[in-house]
C-alpha cells in the first residue's frame, strides 16, 4: 500500500472500531442522523469541557461555518496565521472576508500575541489562531487580547485535541473551537470534524448551518413532520459510521496520546545531541499529532528531507506559508512581511509519527537522521 518503508502516519485500530462501525452498517437504518452522531458529540464536548459540540464531516466545513455563525462577511478581517494547513486562511475567504497574517513565534509556532495585536483594526471581526501539531499556541495571552479588544477568539485546534495549558484543555477557550478528525490526526474517523462551544445561540446556528437551515423538532429521517427551513444552510453533516469510529476511537485516545508521547521523548533525546532543535512542551502538553524539528538551514532542511526520501522514511514540510501559495500571491499578499514565518517554513521538517511506531522504525530513523548529520 506504501512506498515507504515508514510513512509519516498510521491509524491504530482494534476490534472496537470494526464493532462499532459494523454495527451502525448491519442495522441497515440510519447511516444518516443516527444516535452515534450526539453520542459522539457529548463524548467530545466532556473531554474537552465545553457545554457545546456539534459535528461536521470535516473540519474546514467546521472552519466555514465558524465563520458563518459569528456573521463574518465582506470587509471584515479575520487575524490567521500564514504558518497553517491552508483552509485556515480559506475559510476566510469562503464567507468573503479578508485573512490578515500575523506572525508567529519560535516557541510553539503559533500566532505570536504581539503580532495580534499590532494586526487589529476596526474590521477585525475574528482571530483564528492554530495550536500546531498537537501542542498549544500562546492562548492565554491571545485570549487576554481577544477579551479585552472584545473580537471573537475561533480556536483551530483540528492538531491538538487532547493537549492542554496548565490545567485547561486545547478548544476550551474561544468563543468556538474547530478539530479535525482527518486522517492523519490524533483521533481519527477518515474524514470529519466537529466544532465545541459554551454559546447555545452560536449552537443553535451552527446546528441551521450544519444541515440546510432546517428548523428539526425531530429526526428528519425518521419523522414525517413537515420542516421548515428558516436560513440558508448546507450539509455538512457527519455519517453515522463516521461517528461510530469516533467513538471506538475515543475509547484509545489516552493511550494513543501516551504511546505519541512515549516515541516523541525518545526521539527527541536522540535528536536533542544532534544539533537538531526537536519540539518544545514547556508550557504546556504535547500530543504530538506531528513531530517536527528544526534544522539551522534551509539546505540541511532540504538536505535532511532528500536523504530520508532516499532511505524510505518519508518527512513533510508543515507548513510552507500560505501567503506564499499560488491563489494568496494572485491576491496580493506575496509582499506581505513575516519573517518569523518565512525563516521556520525553510527550517521546519516534520518526521513520522504515529502511536504504533515499533522501537526498530524508531532506530532506523535516529540511525538515518544521524549518518546524515554526520556527513553535513
Ligand atoms: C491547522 C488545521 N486547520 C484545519 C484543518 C482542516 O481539517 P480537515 O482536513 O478535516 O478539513 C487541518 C487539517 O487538515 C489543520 O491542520
């Protein structure tokens, strides 16, 4: 299935997640709007330690509707970073408002709070931070700044379910918080997403949003009750097998999150001696959807990266800047100064990560990433 010797990730799976989804398929009902939907989102509003969760089918449309529910449109600007997954900056443009980079900082390498605030302008309608790769940005600096210039804080947390600040959960501090349950996260269902929150009005909408403005008293599937639709809406909801694979998977969350950790500590003290800066948890506690490191220069980067390709260890650039992509350079952001940004996309490298890394995959890239250093 892959042309790696070690691939950048690998789902766990046990016999739960063939039970719970096999039974959701058998019963032949209820694919759509099942029970495994509120399940699956009272499940995650507990974890987290909001009132709210609502489900998406992934965590753009969770992005996407985000910003539908705060009524972010054109001439508003909502603060990202350029340092993100592209869709980030995106959705800005999906309700037609305009993304406003800020930059980062070198310790988690997310939005740096000082650069908020310079960004702020009477438009500002929203700030989007990203806690990047599971671990956690300056949220409660970026929280102080939000509350006291009274904009909305969105937390993009689709990286780091599961890690937290001092005693708070990553996603328990912005007026909403979107995660991503895609493929290569810390839980996964394949595709998906949810969005949790305090706010039942921003509940409320989010739920038209989800599915068509319909204003539901009951299943629609199950119902022949006449609906009404009361604003436009799209449907973005999650599949009942979907939700089933949340909750099999959410039954191994703490586990999966220990056995990232355990293979993260034991690279980094391998690593640490190389002259390689590996990833830093001061402050708060890392999940490690991603284990990226940080080379002095961009050709040992890009060095390093080759070399690993050719030894079948696959590594990934997260992230090049978005203000650098093809469509941000057609709109006029390709002189837009961030130098933080600039600087850590031409160092950074993520190396594989997943929770069922054997200690020999372990050796092997210690051992690659050593002779390569060696040489240069
Ligand atoms: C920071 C960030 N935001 C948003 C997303 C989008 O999530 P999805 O791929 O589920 O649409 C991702 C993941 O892909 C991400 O890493």
């Amino acid at each position: 299935m892959s042309k790696w010797k070690i691939p950048m990730y690998k789902v766990l799976v046990d016999d739960y997640d063939v039970i719970y989804s096999s039974r959701v398929i058998k019963r032949g009902m209820s694919w759509a709007i099942g029970p495994e939907i509120e399940e699956f989102e009272s499940r995650l509003a507990k974890y987290v330690g909001t009132e709210y969760c609502i489900a998406f089918n992934s965590g753009t449309s969770a992005q996407h509707a985000a910003l539908l529910a705060l009524g972010i449109k054109q001439q508003h600007r909502v603060i990202v970073p350029s340092f993100t997954f592209i869709s980030t900056a995106n959705s800005v443009l999906m309700v037609n408002a305009k993304p406003v980079f800020a930059d980062i900082e070198e310790e988690s390498y997310g939005l740096d709070p000082v650069s908020v605030e310079k960004s702020i302008t009477t438009n500002t309608k929203a700030i989007m931070p990203i806690h990047y790769a599971g671990g956690a940005c300056k949220i409660d600096e970026i929280y102080d700044i939000a509350k006291r210039r009274h904009i909305p804080l969105i937390e993009d947390a689709a990286e780091s379910l599961g890690a937290k600040t001092g005693k708070r959960m990553v996603g328990s501090y912005g007026e909403m918080a979107v995660f991503s349950f895609a493929g290569n996260k810390v839980l996964t269902t394949g595709e998906g997403g949810a969005i949790v929150t305090n706010s039942k009005k921003l509940y409320d909408k989010l739920k038209l949003i989800r599915s068509h403005g319909r204003q539901e008293t009951e299943n629609y599937f199950q119902s022949n009750l006449k609906p009404d639709y009361i604003s436009v809406g799209y449907n973005w909801r999650m599949s009942s097998i979907t939700a089933a694979l949340g909750l099999s998977q959410f039954k191994k969350l703490g586990k999966m999150i220990s056995m990232r950790q355990k293979n993260a500590k034991y690279l980094s003290s391998k690593l640490r001696d190389m002259g390689i800066a590996v990833p830093q948890e001061n402050t708060f506690e890392h999940v490690y959807q991603l284990y990226s490191v940080r080379l002095k220069s961009k050709r040992l980067r890009d060095g390093l990266m080759n070399y690993l390709t050719k030894n079948g260890i696959m590594s990934k650039i997260y992230f090049e800047p978005v203000h650098k992509a093809l469509l941000y350079r057609k709109l006029g952001y390709s002189k837009q100064k961030l130098p933080v940004t600039n600087k850590v996309s031409e160092q950074i490298l993520s190396l594989p990560m997943y929770p069922t890394m054997k200690q020999s995959d372990l050796n092997l890239i210690v051992d690659t990433v050593g002779k390569f250093m060696k040489r240069n």
